[in-house]
C-alpha cells in the first residue's frame, strides 16, 4: 500500500478494524457487548483501546553495527468513567475472554451502583474522508536490514570524514509502526495508523586530552527513505558542529542576563515554561500556575502559540488522539492572551469544553491524559541577525538537551548544549554547562522580539510517568531577562 | 521451584521459568547457536484519590518474552508481549534474523560458564499483600486525610496514592541454566500543594517497601507531603553568589547516580567518563565509600544475578575515595578485559558513607553554618566527559545553622571531579531511594545563580 491522495480516515479504521478485531474474531458488535458490560455499573463514558505494533532498532557503536532489536506489542485497555473518576483494567492479550477479564476488573473497581446512562452532549467523530496526515506503510518493511546497515555507516563515515577530531561515533536507528482502534460508548469507533522514526547520532571530539560530544536527532512520521538528503545532512553537521564547538567552550556565566535563543528545539522553554501548564487537566485540578487565567496576558503582545496536531508528517502529529477525537490546530495564546487549552474527553466533560484532540496515552497499558502533540510559538518578522545585534551583553543559545518543569510553582528549566556569548551584538566564545531557568508566567513577558525563522525539532514529552513523541518549536527569540546557571 | 502462591500474577514462577525454558529451546531449534532468553510478568493494583474519592482505580498487568540470540559475535535480539506458541516461534526467527545481518562485534557472546550463578543463594524479596482495589483504595484515601489535617487550610491533596504490584522474571541460557526471581512492592505517596498569596507550592512524599508491614503509615505519608509542601511557601531566588551546600538525603542519591554513570562500562570503554582514572585513582574525598550489597533481604536492589546470569557481588566500589570496580555487563567487561559484575540491569543496594563520624541533619547545618540547604533537583545537565554540573533547584537558606527562608528559582553549579574531592561530610541522617542509601552530602562549596 503507498500514500495516496484518496487515502482517508475511512481507510484508517478499516485497515485497523482488519489488523486489530479481525484475527481475534471481534466484531463491532462484540464491542458494544463489552461498552455495555463497562458502562454496568454506572459509568458515564466507557472505551475500548486497541493496540498493535511492531518496532526495530539498529545499533552503531565503534564503526559496526553489532545489535539489533525487535519487538512485538499487542493489547487492549478497558476504562469506565463517572465524572472525574476512572476505573482501568488492560490486558496483553485481545481475546474475547481476555477482554471480558479486563472490563469485569474495571467493573469491580467501580464502586458506584447509579443507574447505567450514556454520555450526553455531541458525538465527536472523526470526518470518514478526512486525508490522512502520514503514509500507512510500515517503515520496517520499506528498507532491507542490509539497507537500514548501510545508512548507519554512512552516518558514521561522514561524522569521520567531517573533521578529524571526531574519534568516536554512535548511532540509532529506530522505526516504529502501530495501529490502534478506539471504540467508545458514546458509539465513536476510529482508527490510526502510526509510523514513527528517528535517527539519533551522538559523536565524541578530542583535541589533545580535551574531549567533548555533540548530539543530533531527526525523525518524523515517514517512511525511512525520507532519511536520505538534507535530514541526513542536518543530524549529522549539527552532532559534529557542537562537539567542536565544546571543545573550545569555557564554563558560563552565572546570573540574570539577555538570552536569544535559535530556532527549532529551543522552542523546549515554551513547551516547558507554559505547555503543561495550559494542559486543562492542571487547570480543573487548581495545579497550574495558569488555573483562572483564562482571556488574561500571560505572555508579551506578539506572541502567540499554537498546538497542532495536523502538520503533515511531523512526530507529534496524529489522524485521531487515544481517544477517538480528530487531531486540530488549537491556538492557546494569542497575542499574548490566554486564549485556549488542550482538552482530553475526561477534563472537556467537567469543564464544559470541547476535547480538542489533544487526548493521548503511550499504549493499551497506560490512562489517557492531556498532552501537547507539536506545539510551537509562531514566526514573528524580525531579522535573526537582528535580534542577536540588539544584545550588548549576553548568550546566544541555539541547541539544548531537554528541560522539565514545576507547574505549580511555573518554574522551568532547560539545558544548552550549544551555547556562546553575545557582546556588543556580536556572537563571541561558546560555553559549556547553561542551565537556564525563569518561571512559566513570567518568562514569555520578557519576550521582546519573534524571529521570521520558524522551524520545529523533534522532542519526546514526559508527564506522570508516559512518554509520547511530540515537536517543540520557534523562531528566534530575544528573551530580557533570565538566570543563567554557570559555573563563572 | 519454591513458592506457588502467585500474588496478582496470572503466571507462577514454574510457568514463567517453563516459559522461558521454552523459548529458549524453540531458538535453538531454529538453529540459534547461542541463546538468553527471559519471561517476565507484573501485576498489581494502583489506587488514586483526591477530595475524598477514587480518582483513578488501575488493575496493571503487563507480560512479554525477550530471546537474545548470538552467531559468533552477532547480536539479535527480539521481544513479544504475545506468549503463545506462534508468536515465540516468530519472535525467535527475529532475533536470528538480525544475529544473520549485523556486523560482528567479538565481544559479544552470553556470560562466559563461569561467571553464570548456578549456586548463588535465594534471596527474600516476595511478601504478596493481597490487598483489593478496595482495600488499597482505603489506604489511599487515608494518606489523604492524613495530609488534610496536617495541612489545615493551607495546603490540599494534589494526588494520594496505594499500589501494590509483584513481579515475576525468570531467565533461560542456553541448555541448561535456568533461573528466577520473584518480588513484591508496596508504595504509598501523596503530593500535597500549599497555596499562600495566591503563591502555590508543590511537593510530595512516598514510602516504598517489598513489605507491606515496614511501609510508614498513610496517616504519616500525607502528613510529611503536607509539612514539606507549607515549608515551601513563601520562597524566593537568592542572589548569585558562591556558598556551601547541603545536599538533604532525599536528593543526595542523585550524586550516586551520576558517580554510577561515570563508573558504568559504556562510559568506560567510551572514554565519556569524568572518571577516567582508572581502578586505584583518587576520585572522591579520602573519607568515602561507596558498598554494594546484593543480597540484602527484602532490598529494593536486591538479586542473586542479573539478566545475563551472572552472579551478583557483595564488594567496595569506592573506598577510601579511591575507585575499586566498575558496574559491568559482559559485553564491557570483555572489551575492558575484566570480568562482569553482575550489573547488566544496573546498580546493587548501594551504601554511600564516610569513614568520619556520621552526625543527624541538625548538626550538619550547624556545621555548615551559613550556605543552602538543597532540598530539591528540579532538572539540569550534567556533562558525562567533563562533570561540568549545572541544575535548577530549590531548598533553604541557612544562617547560623538555623532555616532563615526558603529558596527557589535558582541553579546550583559545579564540576563533579571537584565537588566529589570536596564531600566534607556524610550525615547520619540516611534515606533509602531506591537502589541508594545515603546521609545528607555537605559540599565545600558551588556556584549559586539566581537574581
């Protein structure tokens, strides 16, 4: 099967309808069965998760690729809802008999005897001839393994072949294939088909006893084809860019200064500075710092920011979140107003909201919640060279590793791992060791120019213990004021 | 075999060891040359509240099959959640698929025979509750109560939580070495949120045991994550500035951890260590040392040999600050030219300790007089090739030995070779988070950035 234009929804749940119900003997009806038994005991939501999947891994360490990894996930999550309460039961197996083990654990786990009624409000379904977002077609299947080899060491010689510094290289190769079927008792049935990869290269430079690494990452919802050309080139120039970079840096400065940050990945302080915070599960629970802020300034005029599920192709998008609901473009802050949250059914439902596709879970074995899918701030019109020209004493921070937060405090962090002074407008020495924190609500006020250069970068996204893919994205910012933690 | 009682598991530990048994011998029959394969399986119940009712109720159970398979130094190696008989015959021709594809690697085999713990002893791990979703449900709402009337109106229940899981792992290696351990793990936390001035602060406290009968009590758990939440109100930066620091012993164990990564063979043989050394160097103050006891009974650490067989040792890894070994799986060990020490899974129960008399909490603020008492690590990075340290945290202000004012909005920042050499103390005040155990850690001193 290839992607075609006439590809839609429709052919998603069909293909999962095939791959998920069919070897199991389960029909649409033995569904229903199922949904009524949850909904017994006097549940107002129920639903059923199918999930199917196959992934790979392939190792490059020393020049070789030595090991490589498969796996096969299967199973089924069975949760009943009364208002903000949830009984979950899952199982490995996606026999009748298991499903029935499943949905008579989550029965017993509901304690309320009311009388069994269905959700009211407006069924949510994904439009059957909606395009679908990604190729179907399983990314283990479209390269042989000799192939998939070939490109590891292609990656490795072009890290060598680089600089000669580079005296180490590893890389992974990882692709990932699932379907997945959600059937709810409100009569939504959808289906999606996910492909995921991501090629991840770590280096390591030397010069004299002086060593330092540098990390590349792409990946997108694609085929592995897709690697070849200018991801290629992009993952390997940045890994071997900020190990020589760091060669040289010298320990950072300590204290309040001027931060610009680069385009791409360093979007990481918007997804931690206010995403979780403007997860609505944090806002009907009062843990946000963000709770009854809704139509206020939380962030500088000009900045507006976005979650959007529907970007063709990229890691965080989806057809349908975990919970059936079709994926949207939400704008969350418009302006610098509070405008939007992202909703899963179980927090739309005691909020009075809409879900907005925002509803997401890491498999059958996990409750879904709400989370980000590619979030980012939106270009501006200033000239990067600009904005970096406009700081007399500061950093300039392109790449950085990860960052987490504190929503109920707003205090967030991240780490650079590429990062150099600015002074008198002009980008000096690289540094080692930036941490850089502020606090959620105060940070994006500080935001004083939006770059013209929109980009988004892969990112992996955690919360209560689940990992999803996700994008984190921006323009280049000048932010006025943030703790730099150095060490100098 | 002993044991058939099966707590919330669905297979016994004769099933899962038959299991892997099986599997192991479907790889070989299929023309595997080498093979370790493994059955694991956990279950339990989790049980959330807040404002006195369940908010969520999770029956957990998740099982799988993992077959590793070598042909002459080439690895493969593939995993199912799906048991039957198919999908292990699939799973196998996967992992002897890649083995046929990958490069070689001369170092990779399974664990050479004599490394293999044919008679290490059993160790004690599995004491099952058998508590229901009700009962565990009730233990939960008490936690909640408990941090309720600890609190007053200053602080509410974020999340208050009972689970008790118990797990099943058995592995099979090649012909004849077969062997399994079983555990329980009890857990009760809360996360308690106070809110002053329209100021919110968060924290939370757990209690985790394989014995039901040692866990502090719900009441307690809620009661702690209330005091620590209020203690936090009213926080505020410190100007940067360079001080001491008192890593309390509830985040102390990060320091292990990274003292774990530095020691651990891929860095090693990667040479992204900041601890390159070697065996006998210098590393820590020469009061340290850091123990490894694997058979601890009831440890949450504990096991008598990891995933690849290999016997488990009881041994200094750190003494007298000096580096005695290495945490290595035998893939490192071969390319080190040592032999492994049993930690292909990670670390043992570690002991973090100083050969100095250890003193209570108080006396090490006293003794650090005026600095930071950090009570928390909120994120950061640390450099593994060069230890350059940097986190955000959050903790007190300490004068005179005494709390003036919590602190938060700051980072702390150093270089791991240096602030290892400047441990000053080791309190005796020791927490156990998981694999570690661990005093309070004073720190001569690091970089404090705030505004």
């Amino acid at each position: 099967m290839s992607l075609e234009d006439s590809l839609s929804q429709a052919n998603a749940l069909a293909i999962a309808e095939r791959q998920l119900l069919a070897p199991s003997d389960l029909t649409r009806t033995s569904l229903d069965v199922a949904l009524d038994r949850l909904l017994g005991n006097g549940a107002t939501y129920a639903d059923l998760y199918f999930q199917a999947g196959q992934s790979e891994t392939w190792s490059l360490e020393d020049g070789r690729v030595a090991a490589g990894n498969f796996a096969i996930s299967q199973g089924v999550g069975a949760r009943a809802v009364i208002s903000d309460q949830t009984a979950f039961a899952y199982s490995s197996a996606m026999t009748p008999d298991a499903i029935d083990t499943a949905t008579g654990a989550v029965r017993s786990m509901l304690l309320h005897g009311d009388e069994a009624r269905r959700a009211g409000g407006v069924r949510i379904e994904a439009d059957p001839a909606r395009p679908l977002l990604y190729t179907v077609d399983n990314p283990l299947e479209g390269m042989s393994a000799a192939e998939k080899i070939c490109l590891l060491q292609e990656v490795d010689r072009r890290c060598r072949e680089a600089d000669s510094r580079i005296v180490q290289v590893s890389a992974q190769l990882q692709a990932s294939h699932t379907c997945v079927l959600v059937a709810g008792s409100d009569g939504c049935i959808a289906g999606d088909v996910r492909p995921l990869v991501q090629l991840i290269v770590t280096v390591v430079a030397q010069a004299g006893s002086k060593r330092a690494m540098g990390n590349g990452v792409e990946g997108g919802r694609i085929t592995l084809a897709g690697f070849y050309g200018e991801r290629l080139d992009r993952v390997v120039s940045t890994a071997v860019r900020i190990a020589l970079i760091n060669l040289d840096a010298r320990p950072a400065p300590s204290g309040v200064m001027s931060v610009v940050l680069g385009n791409g990945f360093p979007g990481v302080l918007l997804h931690e500075a206010v995403g979780h915070g403007l997860e609505a599960d944090a806002h009907r629970k009062r843990t946000s710092v963000f709770a009854d802020r809704m139509g206020s300034s939380i962030a500088a005029k000009g900045v507006t920011v976005i979650d959007d599920g529907t970007i063709p192709e990229h890691r965080g998008s989806l057809n349908v979140d975990d919970e059936g609901v079709p994926s949207a473009r939400n704008l969350l802050i418009e302006d610098g107003r509070l405008v939007g949250l992202m909703q899963d059914r179980t927090s739309a439902a005691i909020m009075g909201a809409t879900p907005s596709g925002n509803g997401r879970r890491q498999s059958y074995a996990h409750l879904p919640m709400p989370r980000m899918t590619n979030t980012y701030l939106a270009a501006g019109e200033a000239d990067p060279a600009d904005i970096v020209r406009s700081v007399q004493k500061g950093i300039y921070a392109p790449q950085f590793g990860g960052g987490t937060v504190d929503i109920t405090s707003g205090q967030f962090n991240f780490s650079a791992t590429e990062a150099y002074l600015i002074e008198e407008g002009r980008i000096t020495a690289p540094i080692h060791g930036a941490t850089l924190i502020g606090m959620g609500h105060e940070a994006l006020a500080h935001v004083s120019m939006v770059g013209n250069d929109l980009r988004l970068a892969d990112g992996v996204c955690g919360k209560d213990g689940q990992t999803v893919p996700v994008c984190v994205g921006q323009p280049t910012l000048r932010i006025d004021e943030m703790v730099v933690g150095g060490t100098a | 075999m002993q044991g058939t009682e099966k707590g919330y598991l669905l297979n016994s530990r004769g099933d899962l060891s038959q299991i892997a048994r099986n599997a192991a011998n479907r790889a070989l029959a299929l023309g595997a040359q080498e093979v370790v394969a493994s059955a694991t399986e956990m279950a339990g119940i989790v049980m959330r509240a807040r404002r006195g009712v369940f908010e969520n109720a999770v029956r957990e159970g998740a099982q799988f099959v993992t077959i590793r398979v070598f042909h002459r130094g080439r690895m493969g190696t593939a995993t199912t959640a799906a048991l039957d008989p198919d999908a292990i015959d699939l799973t196998a021709g996967r992992a002897i698929a890649i083995a046929q594809t990958v490069e070689s690697d001369p170092d990779a085999a399974p664990a050479d025979d004599e490394w293999l713990a044919r008679s290490a002893p059993e160790i004690e791990m599995f004491v099952p509750s058998g508590l229901s979703a009700q009962d565990l449900g009730r233990i939960a709402l008490e936690i909640e109560a408990g941090c309720i009337a600890e609190g007053e109106d200053a602080v509410r229940v974020g999340e208050a939580g009972a689970a008790s899981v118990d797990a099943c792992s058995a592995i099979a290696i090649g012909r004849d070495f077969d062997r399994s351990l079983i555990g329980s793990r009890h857990d009760l936390w809360c996360t308690a949120l106070g809110e002053r001035d329209g100021m919110m602060a968060q924290d939370s406290w757990s209690s985790t045991d394989r014995r039901l009968s040692q866990l502090q009590s719900a009441a307690l758990v809620g009661a702690t994550a209330a005091d620590r939440a209020r203690r936090k109100l009213g926080g505020r930066a410190l100007t940067t500035r360079t001080c001491p620091v008192l890593f309390d012993a509830t985040v102390a164990a990060s320091l292990v951890h990274e003292i774990v990564r530095a020691l651990g063979g891929h860095a090693q043989v990667r040479g992204a260590t900041f601890l390159g050394g070697g065996i006998d160097s210098q590393a820590l103050a020469d009061h340290i040392d850091l123990l490894e006891d694997p058979f601890e009974p009831f440890g949450l650490a504990s096991g008598a040999c990891d995933g690849e067989g290999v016997v488990s040792l009881r041994r200094r890894v750190i003494a007298g600050g000096r580096v005695q070994g290495y945490f290595l799986s035998c893939l490192y060990a071969r390319k080190l030219g040592l032999v492994p020490t049993g930690n292909a899974d990670g670390p043992r129960n570690l002991h973090f300790t100083s050969r100095d008399r250890a003193e209570p909490l108080d006396a090490m603020l006293r003794r650090m007089g005026r600095g930071l008492w950090l009570t928390e690590l909120i994120g950061g990075a640390v450099d593994p090739v060069s230890g350059a340290y940097s986190k955000a945290a959050a903790g007190f202000w300490i004068e005179d030995g005494e709390v003036a004012f919590p602190v938060q909005d700051i980072t702390i920042a150093g270089d791991l070779p240096v602030m290892l050499r400047q441990i000053v103390a080791i309190g005796s005040d020791v927490h156990r988070n998981g694999a570690v155990r661990t005093g309070s850690v004073l720190i001569e001193r690091m970089r404090v950035s705030g505004r």
